[in-house]
C-alpha cells in the first residue's frame, strides 16, 4: 500500500534526516553564552548594551578550538566589534563589516579608549557641569525624526544640546568621542522610552497618544544625573584597568603588540566582493535574525543622536539584511552590483543554489498560502523570509569563496516560527554552505531553545525552537 501525499516526509523533513547526524546539544554553550548577557562583567558592555552581540567567551572559545594559529578573521557582520576585538586580543588581524552606525561609533569609542588619560577624564567630569550652567547658547542641536519627536523632557533636550555644544570645543578628538559615547550610553536612560523587542515603548508622562494600559518606566534622571554616573562608571573602570587590557584576562593573549582592527562601514553584501579568494582564515559572526526586529527603530535615539536625518534611517533600513516586513526586494540590485564588478556567472551560480533547494521552495509556498488564508499577522512575513534567504545566499557564497582551505565559519543564529510553521534557518543555510564549499561539521543545538510569541503560543501550543551555532569547514 502507498503512502497518501498527506503521509509523505516534507522537503524540511528529508534535509532534517540528511543533516541529522551534524547535529549535536553543546551543553558547553548556553543563552548566556550566545548572547550579550554574558559581557556584562565587561566594562564596555556594562556602558552601553548593544543587546545585538554574542559574547566575548564564545569568541574565545571558537578561536582556541578550532584556530590553530592565528591569522587573518572576519566579521561579516560585526555589530559593536566584539569579534574583532577578542581576535585582536588573541593575536589575530581582524575585520570587520558594519551597516549600523551605532555599532560604527561602539567600535571608535572602544578604539579611543586606548589614547585616553584618566585625569583628564577626572578633570571633566568635576568640573563639566560649572561649565555648562555658565553656557547661554548652544549650537549642536539634536535633529528628531517622527518617532522621536518629543523623546525627551524638554529640559533634558537642553542640557543635552549643551553638552555636545561644549563636546565639540574639545580638541582631542579621542577625549571628545568617549564624552560623547557616555551621553549616547544613557539616551534611553534619560528618554520617555524603552526598547521593548522591536519597537521603543513610551512612558506615559511623554507627549504621545498612546493606546493600551499606560506604561510607567519609573524615574527618568536628568542629563547630568545619568551621565555624572556614567562618567564615574567609566572613571573606575579605567582606573582599574589599564585601556589595552580593559576587556580580557591578558594572560590568554598571544600577541603583546596587538594588530590594529580594520572595519569597513557598508553592507556585506557588497563589500564581501571586493576581498580577494582565499583570503580568511576564520570567519566568526552572527547575522540579523529572520524575526521582523527593525533595529533603525529600536536604535532610533542612538541614530539621531549621530546625526542621521529621517531619509537616512529610511535608507539605512532599506540598506540592511531583510528581517523586517518593510524590506523590500534587492535582487534587481544584487543583479546590476555583480554584473558592474564583472561577475554574473557568480550571481547566477548563487541565484541557481537558491532555486535548487526544495526546502526552501517548500517553505516560500507554505508561507504564500497561510498568506492566502489569513494565518499570518503581517503579510509582508513571506516576503521577508524570502528575501532574508535569498540575501543570506549571497553572503555564504562570498564568505566559502574568501575562506581558505581548511579555514572554519563559525554562525550563531536562530530558527523561527511563523503561522506555527518553523523555519530551520539553521539546515537551509548550512544546504547553501554545501553548495558552496563547506563542510558541515557541526550545528550545535543549545540546550535550551527559544520558545514562540505569545499570540503563537496561543494558536499553536508552547514549543521551542532551535538555537545554533553552525561550525563550517571549507573543503
């Protein structure tokens, strides 16, 4: 008797099966690990939570398993440097690519930490706060978009303003980024708002018409409140420390003359292409998830705060891997980029690895058709998950073809669950690092997974879904 369609093993199921045996608990790597929580006895991390990162040990620890000297790293998408920095600490020349101005500015403050004399930063923070009750005017002014106008108290806004007026007087232009990255630390601190997944959420007592049960953030100190702590917090910290050991028990570095960082600001899409073949010998790095989280809204205050105007966050989120429904389709661009550097044989070659896999043609027709039937909350949701893939395509063709031989990719990222339909990010992926080179040496499931929304939850039961770290060898 034959099996009835109803019956038959899914495309997810049979990739499951194939790949089953690389999958592995690694009871070594837990959510404190794979996450930012785990630097938070670090003194950059405790100044300012880019909640985006991994953590300091889980570089570590990958680099000393399985880089046996060091050579040349790559983060492809190194979010606030914590990859390039553990590298350089270990010996290794390391770079970086980053879209996220905030990121951007995370790595220069961390640079200038090494040129910064602490009695001078003493010196300011005593005597800041006389200066600016003496300042009348001020000419740096903080340029709101739409979602943050009216962000802080109006009192607040000028302290602010008056603050980076007198930053810019300053003349050493180290000194003046770390004064300026301790007012950029508190942002959400001193503001009506909070981060709240992928969106800020507002306080009450701010201008907005809000809708729902009102929330309360509790205090929200003034501008010299937050930042005289702030100061203090770095004062001690480097007081402690010494700048070029501020992060790591030095005693595991193999270098006393560490390489400088090199991080190039743009996307990976497109700056991936211009590194020679061969050229990495490790890749480390975790891409934006597949989870509609739109970071130009969640770091909105940090961005206007650097000076980006509303076209410029429109742009930037347009700019970025598409894990928002707002992202729209950038193959037509991909496609006129590839022919300009003279490779259209690479675009094709990518573009057929994506169109071979079954799986991913599985999941592109089940999430057209819970579209058709009214099951998804959003329905840009196949749209993005298509596009997230086929972006990631790219990315893991041109890291195989700029990993030597023998050289590792190590991807941290998580599997998601729309419709109640999961997505195995961690298997489609690993398909695409096949096609290109890799071995798939391992997927390391941690122990314990991520559990679905709320409203999921409701419609489709409590279950999680897989947390990896992708360990991938070029043949």
């Amino acid at each position: 008797m034959t099996k009835t369609a109803e019956l038959l093993p899914t495309q997810r199921q049979l990739l499951f099966d194939r790949m089953a045996d690389k999958l592995e608990i690694a009871y070594n790597l837990s959510r404190r690990v794979v996450s930012f929580q785990a630097n938070k006895d670090e003194p950059i991390y405790r100044w300012f939570k880019y909640k985006e990162g991994f953590s300091s040990a889980l570089v570590r620890y990958f680099l000393k398993e399985y880089g046996s000297m060091p050579g040349k790293l790559l983060d492809p998408f190194a979010g606030a440097g914590t990859t390039l920095f553990v590298g350089q600490e270990l010996g290794w020349e390391s770079y970086g690519i980053e879209l996220l101005p905030v990121g951007l500015f995370v790595i220069q403050a961390r640079e200038a930490l090494n040129h910064i004399d602490v009695e001078d930063l003493k010196t300011i923070a005593k005597n800041i706060w006389k200066d600016l009750s003496r300042m009348e005017e001020y000419d740096v002014h903080v340029k709101h978009i739409p979602i943050t106008k009216d962000v802080f108290p109006i009192e607040t806004e000028i302290s602010l303003n008056k603050f980076l007026t007198y930053c810019s007087k300053i003349k050493d232009e180290k000194l003046q980024t770390l004064l300026r990255f301790a007012a950029f630390s508190v942002l959400e601190e001193i503001s009506y708002t909070r981060k709240d997944g992928q969106y800020l959420r507002w306080d009450y007592r701010s201008k907005r018409d809000l809708s729902g049960k009102p929330f309360d953030k509790g205090k929200i100190p003034t501008l010299e409140e937050a930042l005289t702590n702030k100061l203090h917090q770095f004062i001690s910290d480097l007081s402690l420390n010494r700048p070029t050991n501020l992060f790591e028990n030095f005693s595991d570095a193999q270098n006393a003359n560490p390489k400088p960082v090199k991080y190039i600001s743009g996307s990976c899409l497109e700056e991936l292409p211009k590194f020679p073949d061969n050229y990495f010998d490790f890749i480390l790095t975790s891409p934006p998830y597949c989870n509609r989280y739109d970071y130009t809204r969640t770091y909105a205050l940090e961005l206007i705060f650097l000076g980006k105007d509303n076209d410029q966050v429109r742009n930037l989120r347009q700019s970025m891997l598409s894990c928002t429904v707002e992202n729209k389709d950038k193959l037509d661009r991909l496609r006129q980029f590839y022919s300009s550097i003279g490779r259209p044989d690479a675009f094709r070659e990518i573009i057929s690895a994506y169109d071979g896999s079954a799986a991913m043609r599985e999941i592109n027709e089940t999430l057209c058709q819970l579209n058709k039937l009214g099951k998804l909350n959003n329905s840009h949701i196949p749209r993005m998950v298509k596009n997230y893939f086929l972006e990631m395509c790219f990315v893991i063709y041109e890291m195989a073809r700029i990993t030597k031989s023998g050289g590792y990719c190590v991807m941290v990222n998580d599997n998601v669950r729309y419709g109640g339909e999961e997505i195995p990010i961690d298997l489609i992926l690993s398909e695409f690092a096949e096609n290109f080179g890799y071995n798939i040496d391992k997927i390391f499931i941690l122990p314990k997974g991520k559990g679905n929304s709320s409203q999921q939850m409701g419609n489709h039961g409590r279950s999680e879904v897989r947390k990896c770290v992708y360990l991938w060898q070029k043949k």
